[in-house]
C-alpha cells in the first residue's frame, strides 16, 4: 500500500465540519484552504472515503503541484509527474475539468489542451507506443489554477458525492445533500430526540439526518469511477462495502418529521426516502408551517425556508419569517436550525439567534440561525 495525499473539495464554509469528518474516519488531515481539505492515505483510503464521506464533494488524488505562468512551463511540468503509476496503457484519461484564479493562464480550454497533450506524451514515454485507445476504465484529470500555482488530481470519484443516488427528481429550489448533511452535523441533534423540517421539499434535510442517525454512509449505494482502476483491487471496495454496511446501527429511537405545503414535492420526499432505505424513520406530511404543532417538549428543528430572490417575492417571505416566529414561539423548549440568504430574517422572525454561522448554498452566501434551547432533563434525575 502508499502513501497517498487525497484532497477532498467542499462548499465555502464547510472546511472546518469536513476536516472533523475525515479525521473520524481515521484519516491524518494535514492541510486546510478554502473549500477544499488535503488528507493522507493508501488505496483503501479513496474507497472508504468516496463511500463515508457526507460533506465532501470529491476525492481527488493529488498528483504534482508547481508554478507556471506559460504554457511552455505548464506542458513540461505536467509532462514530468508519474501519471503512468495510476493510468494504464488502456486507461481514458480526459482533462474534465480545469479552473484559473488570480493566473497569468487564464483560458482554462487551453490549459486543458496543453495538460491533456502533456500526459499523452509523459505516458507514450513510458508505454511506448504512439497512439492510446483510451478503451479501458476512465481516469478524469482535474486542474487547479491559483495565483500560477498548478495542482493536477485524478478524480476517483466520477459523478459528485452530493449525488447520493436516491434523489432523482428534486423540488423547484433543492439544497444539495452535502449542505444538509452538514446543517445537522452542526446540530446537537441525535437519536432519541424529534427532529423536523416543515419546509421539507423533496426532503433532503430529513433523509440525510436519518442516514447520520443511522451511520448508514452515504455512498453505500452507488458507484464510484476509481471501482475500474487497476490500482485499486476490488477487495478493497468489498471490504469497505462490508465494514460501512456492518457499522449500520439498527434503531428504533430515530425521529425525524418532514412537512411542506406542496403536496407534489411530499410524495418526491417520500419517494427519495425510500430509496434511500430510511422511509420508516421519517413520517412525511402535508402542512403548512402556519399549523406546525407539536407534542414533544423538546425537539430540533431544522430547515431551509424560502428566501424571497425575486423581489415580488419579498413581502410574502417577510410575512412568512413573522408567521414562522408566531409559530415556533409556542415551542418554548424547541432548538431551531434555519438556512436562509435573506438579511432581514431575524427581524421579522422576533428573535436574535444565539449564533449565526455564515454558509454558501450554490455560490449564494447565506446564514445558518442557531436558536438554542434547554437541554431535556437526563431520565432518572
């Protein structure tokens, strides 16, 4: 096995939630920047992460970084890293993506040209032949540009890990499972406790707190494109199937309500859970959140209202926030978790957060409102 540095890229914001992930896997974090988290391991590694991984949209396989500020300098670089120890004489390797910040290169078609040529070249050296049929299992190449400091990755994982595989269809205004993964991991909440989101949609923020109660990883049920890589043997992804599948904890004490006005988008919620395999854990419901009521003393409540983008829209979302706070004032013992990108939102919800956290859903800056309220007394005081 080597030593391999992965990178795993994230939305703005989430580094910090996404480096505590990775280093709960067992893996040694050893750099932070913006939206992305450098990280050690070996072939088992790619495969454990790509399956484990909630908040993360990639595994990258770092393969040389370097300055260029010529097309010159960019080819001859390119062409020195040891792309032959990942690609095979059959492998596809397409330059899929490339983006340049703050860099003297700046047209990114050309950079994927000139990279694309040079690992040609760095690979018939190697193999000598002239000509590759690129036949055999994809090795997607990824170029990072910032202020002429290159990074070359191989992707190892093909369709990004937001794409869990159980939401085929989306409501008008989805939030990336990624995002809501990462709204309850920045929540205290966990089995036992009632969690709900009466702005469900298609039901993302409930089905990802189900997976997290559960430990079900989210990537247990699809594919990844470094499964083909000869450098990975498939006992490696058999292996981290099992161990994901045998770390599945069977409760009966998991929580979670979802509610939307829409019934359309309830019947996708209810359709997405269980392909997700979480159905029974979540009781979906048409409502609006103007009747949210509850039993329960104490619970969660997190979520991710409309935000009012169209300027006709604005009036209805202020009155919606107002109606929301009237609403959620009678939950007096009630913890609430509330995404929204419009700036006015604790003025007409009547309350200031006890904490607000700056977060990106898209490239739309929003803030994540924290009210936090009592903890339930421990059974037996």
């Amino acid at each position: 096995m080597s030593h391999i540095q992965l990178c795993a890229p994230c939305g703005f914001a989430l580094e910090a939630i996404l480096s505590r992930e990775i280093k709960e896997l067992g893996f040694e974090v050893n750099k932070v920047e913006d939206g992305r988290v450098y990280f050690l391991s070996d072939e088992s590694g790619i495969a454990k992460a790509n399956i484990w991984l909630r908040t993360g949209e990639r595994v990258l396989v770092k393969m040389g970084e370097f300055n260029a500020t010529s097309f010159e300098e960019l080819f001859e670089q390119t062409k020195s890293l040891p792309w032959h120890e990942w690609i095979p004489k059959e492998g596809s390797f397409p330059a899929a993506k490339a983006s340049s910040v703050r860099s003297k290169l700046f047209s990114t078609s050309d950079i994927q040209a000139i990279v694309k040529k040079a690992v040609v070249e760095s690979l018939k050296k190697k193999y000598d032949v002239n000509w590759f049929s690129e036949s055999g299992a994809s090795y997607p190449i990824h170029i990072f540009v910032f202020k002429d400091r290159v990074t070359l990755y191989l992707d190892s994982t093909g369709p990004a890990l937001h794409k869990r595989g159980y939401r085929e269809i989306g409501s008008a205004a989805p939030i990336r499972e990624t995002l809501a993964a990462a709204l309850v991991s920045l929540t205290p909440w966990k089995e036992g406790r009632l969690l709900a989101d009466p702005f469900c949609g298609s039901g993302t923020i409930a089905i990802e707190a189900a997976l997290k109660g559960l430990n079900i990883a989210p990537g247990l049920k699809r594919s990844f494109v470094s499964e083909k890589w000869s450098r990975i043997p498939q006992k490696l992804w058999s292996r981290a199937r099992l161990e994901a599948e045998a770390h599945i904890r069977a409760s009966e004490d998991i929580y979670i309500q979802g509610y939307d006005i829409d019934e359309k988008v309830i019947k996708i919620a209810r359709d997405n859970a269980k392909k997700a395999g979480v159905e029974k854990y979540i009781h979906f419901q048409q409502r609006d959140v103007r009747e949210f009521s509850s039993k329960d003393k104490y619970g969660f409540i997190v979520t991710n209202p409309p935000y009012g983008e169209r300027l006709d829209d604005i009036k209805t979302v202020e009155r919606l926030y107002a109606d929301m706070g009237k609403v959620f004032s009678s939950l007096d013992s009630w913890s609430f978790y509330i995404l929204t990108a419009y700036e006015g939102f604790e003025r007409y919800f009547g309350r200031k957060a006890d904490k607000k956290r700056k977060l990106y859903n898209g490239m739309m800056k929003t803030d994540f409102y924290q009210f936090f309220g009592p903890k339930p007394p421990k059974i037996g005081n």
